[in-house]
C-alpha cells in the first residue's frame, strides 16, 4: 500500500500528457517562444547581427501559436510552421535548433498521426523550402555545408522519431488486441467445456435414473401382483428390486461424485477422497446390463464378433450408454420380449446394433422417439462416431452405432 502511494504521483505525471493536452500544448509553446528570443540573436563567430531579433521572435511566436492545433489538424498546423520557418531563414537568420524548434516539434507530431508518406512529404518540402531560402537569404559568411546539413539533419531527427512512435504505438495496439482475442477465445473455450461437461453428466443422469427407475417400477408392479397368490416368487421379484435400486445408487454416486471431481478438484486436508471409486462402465458390464432387463421381460442376446481389443475409456462408455438406452427404449416402448446386442470388433472402429423383433410399438411412439435417440446421437458425435436408427426391413426397430478408436485417450 505505502509503495503504491509513493508511486501514485510518478504514474499521475506520466499520464499527464494524455490527460492534459490542451496544458502540456500550452506549456511547450510557451517554452519554445521563450527560446525565441536567444535564438534570434545567434550569430557567427566575430559577426554582427545582420537584422533586427523581433521579426524572427514574431514569427517564431505564430508558430509557437500554431502548435496548439497540432493534435486536431497536424498537417494544417505543420504548414502555418514550415511557412514561419522559411520566412525567418529568408529574412536571414541563423538556423539554429532554438528557432526550428516548434517545426520539429510540429514534425513530431505529424509523423506520430500520419501515414509515412505524408510525414515524409512535409519533412523534405520543408527542408527544401529551408536551404533554398538560407542559400538565398541567409548569411553570406556561413558555410554552405552548415546551410545544407544543418536543417536537414534537425528535421530528419524528429520525423524519424515520430515514425518510430507511431509503428511502437501500433505494435502495442497490436498486442493488446492479440491478447484481448486470446483472453476472449480462453473465456469461449472454458464456457463451451463447462456446457460440453454438464451435458455429459446431464446424459448420464438420464441413462441411469431411466434404466433403473424403469426396471424398479415393473418390479414394482410384478411384485404388487403376486403378493397375494405367489409369494415366494414375490420375494425373489423383491430381492431383484433391491438390487435394482442398489446399482442405482451406486452408478448416480459415481456420476455425482465425478461432477465433485470437476466442481472441486482440491480437498481438505481431513477429507479424505473416495478409496474405492466405481468403475467406468465399458463393453465389460454388457453382459450384466442384458441381465439386468431379464426381470423386465426382455430377454437380451449378446454376441461378440472380430478380435477384442483395449478400448479408450470414452468410446468404451459412450458404446455402453448407448446400449442401455436402446435397450430402455425398447423395454418402455415395443411390445417384444427379445432383442439382440451385436458387438463388432473392425479394424477402423467399433460397430454397436441392438435390434428388436417386434413389429407395433406401444401408443404412438417408437423406440426411436423422444430424447433417447437425441442423447444417443450427442454421445456418438462427441466421441467422433455416427450412428442410425430406423426400421430394418425385417421389422422391428434397429440403432446402429459407428465408433473410431482414438489413440490419444488412455485404453482400458
């Protein structure tokens, strides 16, 4: 706090320039007038004054004046100067940095605002029009190197400067534009993960609490009716719902707590994380998936064909989730009671079909309808794939899923 303090007035005449520039205008004109006045009564060594030091202080004062509009109109203020200065180096004075100042000032200006070419133009007429006029009326005693160097070099200085200015100015615009656009496209990019990242666990959370909640509710009903005249079977039908509700909540822990894992990736130092986290569904818990629908009614078969291989852990679940949803839908939707998994093992990929039998599906909709084939078709694209889904010509309903295996992900 105490060294921001002691900066403060630093930083306050820093920008004093850019805050106050009607003041600052005024005081370098002012101070460029008081050097007038020397600077007209400079002569060559041993002689005399070859005219009077108020008509080049007059002069010098209306091009002190005409700095005033140098930020508004640079090339109108840069003329009304380089005209001034040609008529004090025609009157006869020595041309000395004192009395150029306000043309290099002005100069200055109009290389910082302009385009080179302009800044240019101005510097080499106004130099020109210079040594034409000293060569004409300046002293007769001066050397004719000092009449030709010396306004050259002192008008090429300050337009070089301000050139200089100008590409600093736009370089740092530049990168200041780079770094916005770069700050803007890291915003985009996290808000777009965040959306991506929801949507995953939004899918996940309707695949299991469908699937499950499914299966629990025709348990449910199955239960209700033979209670009373089977109850043995009714028991049995009661375990498996327990069951049912049991890997329910244990795949919404692990959705949820992997929404922890991103939400906060830090924990306290006397909260432990989970030791034994569940597992990433992949073609493995196939099998148990098909299983777990026989208390619904629906026999499912599972057939492997091709080589088996490693999977990446995203096409393994993406592959996984999208049976469990075909299979859900056929469950809710058509009246069969079989349906066939097929997995293929190609060498480009992996090819996923669940097919039913049935030919009429239940009320007006399909397996295909609603936001179970939506949620499946987001999951194939995100994991590269493509997938379809319609009637085969033998009937029933077919979805078809095509997944790359991607390199770049972790196998499992």
């Amino acid at each position: 706090m105490i060294e921001n303090l002691h900066d403060f007035p630093d930083r306050r005449l820093h920008h004093f320039p850019d805050h106050r520039p009607r003041v600052t205008d005024a005081a370098l004109a002012l101070a460029l007038f008081g050097c007038s006045l020397p600077g007209s009564m400079i002569t060559l060594p041993g002689s005399a004054p070859a005219v009077p030091w108020w008509p080049g202080v007059l002069l010098t004062g209306v091009a002190c004046g005409a700095l005033l509009w140098r930020r508004r109109r640079p090339r109108v203020a840069t003329a009304v100067i380089v005209v001034c200065a040609t008529a004090v180096s025609a009157l006869g004075y020595l041309l000395t940095v004192l009395l150029l100042g306000p043309l290099m000032v002005a100069l200055y200006s109009l290389a910082a605002r302009t385009r080179r070419r302009t800044a240019n133009a101005f510097a080499f007429c106004a130099i020109g029009l210079l040594v034409s006029a000293a060569f004409l009326g300046g002293p007769a005693d001066e050397p004719l190197i000092l009449k030709l160097l010396g306004p050259t070099a002192w008008l090429l200085l300050p337009t070089a400067l301000g050139t200089m200015t100008r590409l600093r100015r736009a370089y740092l615009e530049a990168v200041r534009a780079r770094a916005e656009d770069a700050e803007r496209t890291r915003e985009e990019e996290a808000r777009h993960r965040v959306t991506a990242e929801r949507l995953r666990i939004a899918r996940d959370l309707h695949d299991v609490v469908a699937h499950h909640l499914l299966l629990a509710n025709l348990q449910a009903g199955t239960l209700s009716r033979m209670l009373p005249a089977r109850p043995g079977e009714a028991g049995k039908i009661a375990v498996e719902l327990a069951g049912t509700t049991s890997s329910a909540l244990r795949e919404l822990k692990a959705t949820v707590g992997l929404l922890r894992h991103h939400t906060d990736r830090t924990t306290d130092a006397d909260t432990a994380p989970d030791p034994t986290p569940e597992p990433t569904p992949g073609l493995a818990q196939l099998p148990e998936l098909a299983a777990s629908f026989r208390p619904a009614g629906l026999t499912v078969t599972l057939t492997t064909e091709g080589t088996a291989r490693a999977l990446p852990a995203g096409t393994g679940l993406t592959a996984y989730r999208i049976v469990q949803e075909a299979l859900t839908n056929v469950t809710k939707h058509a009246a069969v009671d079989t349906a066939e998994v097929r997995v293929v093992h190609r060498a480009d990929g992996l090819l996923v079909s669940v097919v039913n039998g049935g030919s009429a599906s239940v009320g007006s909709r399909s397996p295909g309808d609603g936001y179970g084939l939506i949620g499946m078709r987001e999951r194939a694209r995100s994991a590269g794939g493509r997938i379809r889904a319609g009637r085969p010509p033998r009937g029933g309903f077919e979805v078809v899923v095509e997944l790359p295996y991607d390199p770049e992900e972790p196998a499992v």
